[in-house]
C-alpha cells in the first residue's frame, strides 16, 4: 500500500480514499488493475471537487450552536 499523504495532522484534515479493494467490497466485483487505472485516471479531478462540495455542504449545515 503507498502513502498518500504527507505531513498533515490526521487531526487537522478530512480525507476520503477509494482503493481498487474497497471498490470490489462494496460491488462484489473483481476489478482488473486496468479497469481500476482506467477508471482513477478518469474520475480522479471529479471525485476530488465532489468530495470538496460535499465537505463544503457539511460545513455550511454545521450546527454551530452546539461549538459555541
């Protein structure tokens, strides 16, 4: 497994990783090494900006009564 972060504290970041394994858990599907490269390479940049206007969208329906 490579790392795919740097220097960050875990504390201070949201991530949200796919591995190729945790696709075939949850489609019960084999997924060839190509088809798995084929698909990062295509959806890469989407999943990024859609996981950011996910986290955006949580941020903005906080409860910000219950941190103060």
């Amino acid at each position: 497994m490579r790392k795919i972060y740097t220097d960050v504290k875990m504390n201070e970041a949201m991530w949200q990783v796919i591995e190729k394994e945790h696709m075939e858990m949850m489609t019960k599907q084999t997924i060839t090494d190509k088809e798995w490269n084929r698909f990062v390479s295509k959806y890469e940049d989407s999943f990024a900006e859609e996981v950011s206007i996910l986290a955006l969208d949580f941020w903005n329906e906080r409860d910000t009564e219950a941190i103060e």
